[in-house]
C-alpha cells in the first residue's frame, strides 16, 4: 500500500445504489449441509428451497409458542 492517496478527484457516492439489497451470506456446518443436500435430491428440489421450508416451518412453530 501507499504510504498516502489521493483522493482529490474522488466522488462520494459514486458507487452507491439505493435500491441494492444485501443479502447475508450464511454459514452452515458441513454435516447440516450434508444432510439436507441428500433430501433436497431425494425430493427433487433445490437445497436452497428445501432449506427456506424447513425454516419458514420453524417460524411457525416459534411464532405459536409465544
């Protein structure tokens, strides 16, 4: 790295998008990962859909037990 940069002709903003939504990333245990990827294939579907409705189903459960 330099010792010092110029940023004088920078441009605040620049890249910025207002409408961009961040999404984030998450991390499962290899063994989770492993597990679901053989049911997602055994049901024919995605690992990431498979996913959503095991948690979509434990909201629900979480949202009655409050």
């Amino acid at each position: 790295m330099e010792p010092e940069y110029d940023f004088s002709r920078a441009e605040r903003g620049k890249f910025y998008r207002e409408d961009v939504i961040f999404k984030v990333p998450i991390y499962l245990a290899d063994e989770v990962v492993e597990f679901f990827a053989k049911r997602a294939e055994a049901k024919g579907v995605e690992l990431s859909e498979l996913l959503n409705d095991v948690l979509r189903q434990d909201i629900a459960l979480l949202e009655k037990m409050q």
